[in-house]
C-alpha cells in the first residue's frame, strides 16, 4: 500500500545553485519527478531553506527535502529529527531547524524527510559531474520507492 493514499499531499523540495555544479542537483531531481506527474506529488525548487517557508510547507503531510551533499551515501534517504545546529546566517536554515520552527511557532508537524545526494563538483558551472547524475538517478529511485512504501 502506498503511503501517498494515506496522506493529503507531499511536497518534495529540492534544494541547490544551478550555477554551483554538483549544488543543483536537487533543482535536477525535482524536475525530473514534476514530469512524472505523480497524484498528490508536488515540487519546488528553491536555493537554501529559510524560515519563510515554514507556512507554506504546513499544508503538507510529508515534506521531502533533496540536497546535494559532500559526504555520506551516494544516495539516501532519512527522516529528519527536530533539533538545533548553528545557523550561519538569517539566510539558511538546517533542515532540522525549520521542523523545530514549524512545531514550535505554528504548531504543525508535516513529516520532514532528507534525501542528500553525494556529488563531487562544487565548483562554478552549470554542468552536472558524471557522479552526481548517477546518484540523481538513484535518488529518484529511492525517492519513488520511499513514496510507494509508506
């Protein structure tokens, strides 16, 4: 049974610079599953998280954020647990941050989920390395999986 006939909806929010390299990757992710056109599946593509959109995301069940990432597994997936790290700047938010926001200031608590995909070009340029498209690819197989399986 597919989670998503449980659920209202779930945003899947990829996150990166097009101009950084491998950092856009999750923008990549996201438009390749807008054209799936998956029924209670919806995308955004944004540069960093911000607090700003802590209202938007409190009208989904599941939020997905997709981020490239220099360490770790190629490819994962993970839900993300509410807490606190330093915040560099009013600019940019973690992940976990902005789910301890939204259940503190609002009082809402859509399911934040994290897929980081592993690439190895940060440098500036609009072209993907071949290892960050060979993970973009597993993390949308991972990512439709996930979606079928809970």
């Amino acid at each position: 049974m597919s989670y998503l006939a449980d659920m209202k909806n779930m945003l899947i929010v990829g996150i990166g610079n097009p101009i950084r390299s491998d950092d856009g990757i999750g923008n990549y992710i996201c438009e390749k599953i807008t054209t799936m056109n998956m029924a209670g599946v919806e995308t955004l593509c944004i540069q960093q998280l911000q607090v700003e959109f802590i209202e938007a995301f409190s009208s989904y069940d599941v939020v997905m954020i997709v981020d490239a990432s220099v360490n770790g597994a190629d490819a994962e997936i993970r839900p993300i647990q509410q807490g606190s790290s330093s915040i560099p700047s009013s600019h940019h938010m973690h992940p976990q941050e902005l789910s301890s926001i939204a259940e503190l200031t609002m009082n809402i608590s859509p399911k934040f989920v994290l897929c980081t995909v592993k690439g190895t070009n940060f440098d500036f340029g609009e072209d993907f390395s071949e290892t960050a498209i060979r993970n973009a690819n597993t993390a949308i197989s991972l990512i439709l999986q996930w979606i079928n399986e809970h």
